[in-house]
C-alpha cells in the first residue's frame, strides 16, 4: 500500500487569524465595560441611598444588597449548570 498525504491541514483557513483577533478585542472590551459597570453602579449606588436616606450609615446598602442579591442567584444557578 502506498503512503496517502492526510485529506485535511493543520493550518488554519486563511484570515482566521484576524477573525480570532477581532472577536478577542471585543469579548475583552465587553469584559471591560462590564466591569466598569458593575462598579459604578456599586458606587453609585452608595451615593443614592444616601442622597434619599439623609443617612450615611445606610450607603453601604446597596453593596450589601447586590452581594446578598448574587448570593442567592447563585444557588439556583449552580444547580441548572
């Protein structure tokens, strides 16, 4: 029997390179945004229950609340994964 080459190439399909590149730079840019996000809407946050409590004691509320908020989400979550 003769020696066949392999019917397929490890290289990747011509502009797949940039195409991963492309889709890197957005997913990090959406990781980014995201983050900046959740942190001015914790800080935010602080700032409003202040503002409408008239309490500075109660700012830290609303950061409490989002971790409690997420705690709870997180259970059942984990459970569907």
């Amino acid at each position: 029997m003769a020696a066949s080459s392999p019917t397929h190439s490890t290289r990747p399909p011509e502009g797949s390179t940039r195409l991963h590149r492309k889709v890197l730079i957005v997913l990090a840019t959406g990781q980014i945004t995201g983050g900046l996000g959740v942190g001015a809407t914790l800080a935010l946050g602080a700032l409003l229950v202040s503002e409408v409590s008239g309490s500075s004691a109660l700012s830290g509320l609303a950061a409490t609340m989002n971790t409690l908020g997420a705690a709870i989400l997180a259970i059942p979550l984990a459970r569907l994964a």
